[in-house]
C-alpha cells in the first residue's frame, strides 16, 4: 500500500468538513493537522484530528 501526503489550502471549512468530504469521495483519512491559520480569527491553537 502506498502512503501520500498532501497539503491542502481551504477557506471556509472546518477540519470536520474536510474530512466528512474526503470520506464521501472514497479516500481513506489517516490524519489531518492544520499547520497554519491565517486571517481574523488566528489562534495559536492546533487542531489535531486522527482516526
């Protein structure tokens, strides 16, 4: 089996939503780590969401 790794720029979504529409398409979601937040509502905080 091959493992990728993809970086993925969005507006307007939630971690939650970007997994839920990746699973729709039929990608299995190992994990997904937000690196950087830009914009009004930056926080120092990092989500971390892992299956």
């Amino acid at each position: 089996m091959v493992h990728r790794n993809f970086l993925v720029k969005v507006t307007g979504a939630k971690l939650t939503e970007i997994q839920k529409a990746l699973q729709t398409a039929g990608i299995t979601v190992r994990s997904i780590i937000e690196i950087f937040r830009e914009g009004e509502n930056e926080s120092p905080e990092t989500e971390k969401r892992e299956e």
